[in-house]
C-alpha cells in the first residue's frame, strides 16, 4: 500500500492577513549550528569584528558590540544599486506605505520582502544594505553586507534574502557570522529563502489597493456592515453591495489594512472566504 505523504504543517495551517507576522509567510533557511565552528569567537571577538555604515559625510566603522550606538537613520547603503545591460538580477526600488519612501533593492526576491514587510507593519525603518560586516574566521577575515536593517518601535531585525537553492557553502558562513553579530546586540537575524504556497500571489493582489482611496460612495461601511452578519466569499460580498464593480477595490484595500480578513495561504477570487476581523476561523 501507497504511503501517503503529508505536507509540513506551516504549509496546511492558515496565514490570517490580519494578524500574520513576517515568520508566518516567509520559508526561513535553517543555519546549520555546525558552521559557527569556523568562525572566531574567541573571547573579545565583539570587539575585533566591525560594521561599516556609510553616510552622507564619511565612513563610520564601529565594533560589532555597538551597532546599536550607530545612528542607522542617518546611513545610507554601503553598496550602490547599478543597472547594466546582461546583468541577471533585477534592482530597483519600492515604494513602502510604513516609511512613506523609496527603497533599493537588487533582486526581485528582495523586493517581495519588501512588500511582505509594508504588509505586516509594526516597521519603523527599512535600510537597505545597512553595513558591512568584517568578521574572522579560522581562516582569516571575510565581509558580508545584509540585504535589509529592519528597524521596530521595540526591537531590530537583519535580514538577508537568498533563494534556498542558490545558498552556497560560503554563504553560510556569512550567514552564521551575521548572526552572530545581530545576537550580540539583542537583534533577530532572518534569512528568507522562499515564501509559503500562494502567500506572494495573495500579498501582490492586496498590494493593487494599497495606497489611499476616497470612499464618497460610503462602500466601506457596506462592506463591514455586512460582514458583521456572517462571513461571506468575495464575490457575494461585492454583489450585495449598492455597487459591486467599485466595491470589489473597496475590499482588497480593507484586507490590505488588515480591517477585513482572509487566509493568504489561498488564492483570492470570487470564491475565497472573507472574515470580519476577529472572527477569522
């Protein structure tokens, strides 16, 4: 008899809009613990691996151990983004409602983290390229620039995005020194290699309705009224509004704000469930 193969559980459970976070949609790569081996961590090596912040004025390298005494609001990336023809990776820049600014970055992989990131909010800051990293291994000295410093109210967050089926060995131990480094000052590190089933489609059909929208129809107001009754799928909710062609937009820019609710695990069409919030289930 067949065996039947089931699905990780991150990928059967629910990814609520309303209430996700970044770890709820995003495929984390998992740092093999062996590859600390390599570096130096010998007492004092906070002090001997340094971060290099670029601004307006000149460079500022500061030991690992006070990254978070650099005013990171006043940086600008270390690494320019350069467009050319032949090259393979595709740089821009995205717009986030949450710093209400532009943002570079040099893949399509990290602009969808972008997105994902305006999305969950709670986002203060997004520096892109924040500093360079110089750490030592047994070896000797490597660099290795984060993609993005996220700044919170309450808390900071590197992060670097890399496909999982393009990490190489030596990516790893950028990997587990940049870690290292966030560890030291009580930031999280997060390497983003892949997204679970359907989230990207989802966060990319909310972000069509991202941006203000005047509601002199009253359409919102329909729609949540509506849905306090009872949970409906989208269609059904758009048709039994005064006006179901203008308030179809109306509803993408609710669940985008996280006033309506839907699984992001799953397509949305006219078939997907909507939630008010708090009654997600």
């Amino acid at each position: 008899m067949k065996e039947t193969v089931r699905a990780p559980e991150i990928e059967s459970r629910p990814a609520w809009s309303h209430s996700c976070a970044l770890d709820d949609l995003v495929a984390p790569y998992a740092i093999d613990p062996a590859v600390t081996e390599g570096l130096d961590t010998e007492p004092g090596w906070a002090r001997r691996w340094t971060a290099r912040w670029k601004t307006a004025q000149a460079d500022v390298i500061s030991p690992v151990q006070d990254l978070t005494s650099v005013p990171a609001i006043a940086s600008v990336p270390v690494r320019g983004f350069t467009w050319r023809a032949g090259q393979r990776h595709r740089p821009g820049l995205q717009y986030l409602l949450a710093t209400g600014r532009m943002h570079g970055f040099e893949s399509l992989a990290e602009r969808n983290l972008l997105m994902a990131l305006d999305f969950v909010g709670n986002v203060v800051e997004v520096l892109s390229q924040p500093f360079k990293l110089r750490f030592t291994t047994v070896d000797g000295s490597e660099d290795h620039t984060p993609d993005f410093l996220v700044l919170s109210p309450d808390s900071a967050m590197l992060i670097d995005v890399r496909p999982g089926h393009l990490v190489k060995d030596n990516d790893l131990v950028k990997f587990a020194a940049t870690e290292w480094a966030a560890s030291a000052v009580g930031w999280r590190y997060l390497v983003a290699s892949g997204w679970r089933r359907q989230v990207l489609t989802s966060l990319d059909a909310l972000s069509a309705r991202r941006r203000p929208m005047s509601d002199r129809l009253g359409l919102r107001g329909e729609l949540l009224e509506l849905l306090r009754e009872r949970p409906r799928r989208f269609g059904e909710l758009a048709e039994a509004t005064s006006l179901p062609a203008v308030a179809r937009a109306h509803a993408v820019h609710l669940l985008w704000h996280r006033r309506l609710a839907m699984d992001l695990a799953k397509p949305l069409d006219d078939a997907s469930w909507i939630y008010p919030v708090g009654r997600a289930s």
